[in-house]
C-alpha cells in the first residue's frame, strides 16, 4: 500500500503528503474516527495524526505511528516533518483553512487528486470480507422488511424498519440515507423516504446499504404493489434488459465506458434515453461513490479484478414513476460474481 503510493508520490514530483479525506485516513490507518484525523505521509513515514479525546482508540487502532496533538501543535510537527520539501495537499478534501495553514509552513504545495483513492480501487481479501458481511447483511434486512412493503404503508417508516434490521443484524448503520420512494416518488433517484402513504398498483423503489466495519453495500430494488400501468410494467422490463446487458460485459480488462454504454444503448433504443441521466456505476468500498467511475464520461479507466462496482441502470419519468435496478459486484478476471442477492421480482 505504501509502497505504491509512495510511487504515486515521486511521479506527482511530492515528498510528503497531506492525507485529509476521511475514507483515506482510515485506509492508511485503520483508525475508526477518521473525520478527527490526517494521515502525514512521506518517502520513510506515515503519521496517524489526531488529538488527546482519540488517545486510547488510536493507538489500538492505529497500524502506523499516531502522534497527539492539537491545531497549533500539529503545525510544528508537520513543519519539522516537510522542511521545506513539496508537500502534496487533496485538492477536493481541503478546506480553505487548512490551506492557509499549509501555505504557512512556507513549502512548495501541490494539490493532488486520487492519489489514495485510486488504490483503493482494488479491493484487498480483508477488504472484500468486510464489504461481503455488509451486502448479507442488505440482503437479510431487505428480506425481513419485503413483506411489510405494501399499500398503506409509510415510505418513512419502511425506511426505519430497514435500518433497525441491518442492525438487528450485525450491521454498525447504514451506508447512505435509505430511499423509500414510492408512486410519482418512485422518478427521484434519491428520494430519501417521505411521509407518502405506498398506495395501490404504485412502483416503490429501495435504495439501501450497509455499513459493516466501516466497509458498505449498497442495492436498489424496484417493486409494485398491485397491478401498475402497462407502461411503468415496461420501463422495468427495460431497465431490467439495460441492467444484464451492463453485466455481460462486465470484466478484467473492459473500458468502463463500455460498460455504460451497454445499458445506456438499451433504454437509449427503446426510447428513454432522456430519462436516464446518472451513471450506470461506480465504486464501492470505504465510500459509497469512489473509483472507478463506471460512467459515459470515463473514456479511459479500464475495470480490474478485485474492483468492486454497482451496476444501476435506471428510467425515471416525472409525475408517473421511476425504475431502478442495482447490484453490487466484484470483478474477476472472466466475469463478475455477484454480492448483492436479494430478489429482483418482475413487474
């Protein structure tokens, strides 16, 4: 891990790093807290670094050297460390006040981008563990929940019963806001869950993850109570054709283009090319959007083995309802295998 992004590092032309992003601190730390800490990074040494209220946690934590310190004290350190050597700064994780702080250390600075994200991409055996336990246990709230999805319901309260269950389960929260959007609800991508009363013959859409040891899922299901119209019963056929053909394309190797494409060029043929707007995927891990983006916009980045991405094409139609199907999936070297298992019933 370090050793590649030390790598990273020399090719950006950086000598020590500023780790500010939190789903990055914890990658390189393994501390638990980590929107209460940085990662300090040079071409020798990593430093966890954090204040007094984390001392016990973090050296339970912490799989590199923690130094304790508050606001002023971190300055000095980070001074003694960089001495006046090209200090690399996360451009989209760096508020304007850390900047000025960094800017007075008197040292080239650099900002960077996905230095660390980008190694995160490839899942390790440890790291697919956690994200496996954290899709079982989506599916297995999902399950206890599905019979209670039904008209007369509130979104909200299905909403609540799904987190009690993941963690009833095991689960330490919920990856995300979990979506209950049901009727007219059903065309926002991400509803949230309102006080909507689920009414006859409507689609409800489930977006729901997990988050199990700080590593999450994440899956979205469209259902129907009852009998919907014959052209929302076609938007799920289609989006459920749009979804396989992003599957079957799936593998080591493949342009994640190709990949959004496949589903795109499905609902762009049968007419509702207008109504999907979103990305066909993304990456999964310690953050529910990171690399790789599986998008039209990704000309480049191919899919590796160990890379763990949803694919979620969707329709969604205003003032009528909206389909989404999504599974999350690990990468192989000749498929795909699947993580996410709950039922994906036909309308």
């Amino acid at each position: 891990m370090f050793e590649k992004l030390r790598q990273a590092m020399q090719q950006h032309e950086i000598q020590v790093l500023w780790v500010s992003n939190p789903a990055n601190v914890r990658y390189l730390s393994n501390f638990s807290t980590p929107k209460d800490g940085k990662v300090l990074v040079t071409l020798e040494d990593a430093f966890l670094i954090t204040d007094d209220r984390y001392l016990v946690q973090a050296k339970l934590e912490s799989k590199i050297p923690v130094k304790m310190a508050r606001f002023e004290a971190v300055l000095e350190f980070v001074h003694e460390i960089v001495r006046g050597r090209p200090l690399g700064f996360e451009a989209d994780d760096t508020s304007y006040k850390q900047f000025d702080a960094l800017r007075s250390l008197n040292a080239p600075l650099r900002p960077v981008e996905n230095l660390v994200d980008n190694l995160r991409a490839v899942k390790t055996p440890l790291e697919l563990t956690k994200i496996r336990e954290a899709a079982r246990l989506n599916d297995l709230a999902l399950e206890r929940v599905l019979p209670k999805i039904v008209p007369g319901a509130v979104e909200r309260d299905i909403a609540l019963e799904i987190e009690i269950e993941m963690r009833r389960a095991g689960a330490d929260g919920c990856a995300f806001e979990i979506t209950v959007a049901s009727g007219e609800r059903s065309a926002m991508p991400h509803g949230g869950a309102s006080g909507k009363v689920i009414g006859d013959n409507e689609l409800v859409t489930v977006d729901m993850g997990a988050n199990y040891q700080g590593y999450l899922s994440d899956m979205t299901r469209t259902y129907a109570t009852g009998n919907p119209n014959e052209e929302l019963k076609n938007i799920h056929r289609i989006v459920a054709k749009a979804h396989q053909a992003a599957l079957e394309k799936v593998r080591a190797g493949v342009k994640a283009f190709d990949v959004d494409f496949a589903a795109r060029d499905v609902i762009a043929k049968a007419g509702y090319g207008e109504y999907f707007g979103h990305s066909v995927g993304h990456g999964v891990g310690l953050d529910i959007h990171e690399q790789p983006s599986v998008s039209y916009r990704n000309e480049d980045n191919k899919l590796e083995a160990g890379m763990v991405i949803t694919i979620e094409p969707g329709i969604y139609l205003p003032e009528k309802g909206g389909v989404r199907i999504e599974d999350l999936v690990l990468v192989t070297e000749n498929g795909f295998e699947f993580l996410s298992h709950a039922p994906r019933n036909s309308v």
